[in-house]
C-alpha cells in the first residue's frame, strides 16, 4: 500500500512537470498588453514584460536583459512597428524562432489615422459630428494592410506636419480592441500549449466579462463630460477619446511624442484663449516643464496628470482595467 501510494505521488509530480515545462514562455512589449496577457494566463504561467510603463516605448532603447528574454522566448505579443520602430528589427535577430503576434495586424482591431496638426483640424469636435466622424475612421486592419506596412514616419515635428501618415498605434486605449486581442491570446496560448487550452479560453472568457462591465462604467462617466475642453501632451488618446466621444482639443506633441515645433506651441496657445480651455495633462514619461512653459500666462487653470501606459500603476493583470479607470478619472478632475 505505501509503495502504491509514493508511486501515485511520483507519477502525479511527473505529469505536473510535464505540463508546466509545455507552457511557453511569453514576452510582452508594453504594461497594458502585458495585463491583457496576464490575465489569460492567470493559473497556467506568467510573461515578460519587455518595456516597464514609466519608460517610453517610442525611445526605448533595449537592455541586455531585455535581449536575453526575447531569445528565449517561444511567443511574444507586441503593439506594432508604429510603437516601437526599433523592436521589429530586435524580434528578427533575436526572436527569429519565437510565433510573434503584431497587435495592430488581429483581424477586427480598429485602427485610426494619425491626426495632423496641433489641433487637430481635420476632425470635428462638436458631439452631432462625432458619430459620423466614428464612423468613417474606424477600420479594420484588414482594409489597411498595405498602407500600414508601406508609411514612413519623420522624426521631427516640422516634418510630421505633412509626412506622419498611416495608423495611430496607441491602438490598446479602445477596450474594443482588448476584447478581440483577449481572444487572440488565448487561441495563440492554446494552439502552443493545447494541455491548458481550457484555461486560456476561459480566463479569457472571463475577462472579456469584466472588460464589459468596465466599459459600460466609463461610458457611464463619460456622458457628463461631454463637451468639456482639455489638451494633452501627445496625441496618444484618440482611441480612447473616440470610442467614449470625448475628444480633446489639441496636444503639445504629435503621436509618436517628437519635440514641438515653435509653430505648433503657438497654435496650441492660441487654441487656448481662442477657446478658453482650463485644463491640460502631463505624462509621467515626459519631463512636465516643457508643458508648464507653453501654458505659462495663460487662462490654463489645471495641469494635471494622464498616462496612455500607466507608470503609477502595479504591473500586472490588474493593470489595464486600473488604466482606463484613471483616464476617465482624470478627465473628471478637469471637469471639476
């Protein structure tokens, strides 16, 4: 009998190594992704994070320790060549073998141009006009495959005001988009790891429920402050601005956070007593001195803080959902 029993051990603590050495290892480029990742996986293994949330992943440059977990990597999940230009080139030489998924390419992910100009001009900011406006921005990535892959963006600011084309890649801030990568996730997880496919599918299931309930909470506080007047440092919400139709007024930088031009601080500044705004937010990425001097002496009252990435926020499974709570959160402070 105790022979019997240690033998049940012994073939119960094999099968538990056996299905754990089959969970692939997973890098992640950015904090949101990552939690959306996390959350999938909750129970089976844990990913990488490749870039930490208080770095920016249009600048980064990466580390040793970063190149280690990319070679050892079986999947990585990431944004898209519009984020970080510089990983592509990484995940051919260092993750050559890895199954690489490029977020902005899922079928069914919701894609917006880039905007042009400070202002934004060519986008309508009245609330009857924001629907329609929806409606005519948002596609697939399916119908702009090959203009994606065939834009080349300038690094300065004189240069974006008439060559940044293509996609707007701060795509994850649409939780619309969420909700199709979870299942992507869990399809690719399971394909690589078909032992733990049931619980891939249903944290993702899972997932998508609370994403849901999130949602209808934003939109919720979203319908008080329509019509209010905020500028941001870069143009990095407009998914989130769009799918909750509260769109800005204007930023500071362009989408890929490229130092402004003389011109472009001029317009924003005009903006702002031409219509009065009396709120604008900061990145914790950024240094905040550039925005306290462009709003220096004017009718700007509250300067305040929003975070496309979340660097004050946990790194986890929970991040994502604390994310998009702080944007709306932040907004409310600007309304008050």
């Amino acid at each position: 009998m105790f022979r019997k029993t240690i033998s049940v051990i012994i073939i119960g603590l094999a099968m538990t190594v056996q299905v754990h050495a089959q969970v692939p290892k997973v890098v992640v480029d950015i904090a949101p992704l990552h939690s959306l990742v996390t959350q999938v996986m909750d129970g089976v293994g844990e990913p990488a994070l490749l870039i930490r949330p208080e770095d920016s992943p249009h600048e980064y440059h990466l580390r040793p320790s970063g190149a280690k977990v990319l070679s050892q990597a079986n999947i990585v999940f990431w944004i898209g060549e519009g984020l970080t230009p510089w990983l592509e080139k990484s995940l051919s030489s260092l993750a050559n073998d890895a199954t690489k998924i490029e977020m902005m390419t899922v079928a069914g992910t919701t894609l917006h141009n880039f905007r042009e100009g400070a202002t934004f001009e060519a986008h309508p900011h009245h609330d009857e006009e924001i629907h329609e406006h929806q409606e005519a921005d948002h596609h697939s990535y399916d119908e702009k495959h090959d203009k994606h892959h065939g834009d080349k963006h300038e690094i300065n600011d004189e240069a974006h005001a008439h060559h940044h084309e293509g996609f707007d890649p701060h795509v994850w801030l649409d939780p619309k988009n969420a909700e199709v990568w979870l299942k992507m996730i869990a399809k690719t997880l399971s394909h690589a790891d078909s032992k733990n496919a049931p619980i891939y599918e249903k944290n993702a299931t899972e997932a998508i429920n609370r994403l849901h309930a999130l949602t209808d909470e934003i939109e919720q506080k979203a319908q008080s402050l329509k019509g209010i007047k905020f500028i941001v440092f870069h143009d990095a919400y407009q998914y989130f601005e769009q799918r909750f139709q509260l769109l800005t007024t204007g930023a500071i930088s362009v989408s890929d956070a490229a130092k402004p031009s003389p011109s472009r601080v001029s317009e924003i500044r005009q903006t702002v007593k031409e219509l009065g705004v009396t709120c604008v937010f900061t990145e914790p990425q950024y240094n905040p001195e550039l925005v306290n001097s462009v709003f220096e002496n004017t009718t700007v009252a509250t300067i305040g803080t929003m975070d496309p990435l979340g660097a004050d926020i946990t790194v986890g499974k929970d991040q994502y959902s604390l994310l998009l709570q702080a944007m709306i959160n932040s907004l409310q402070q600007c309304q008050s």
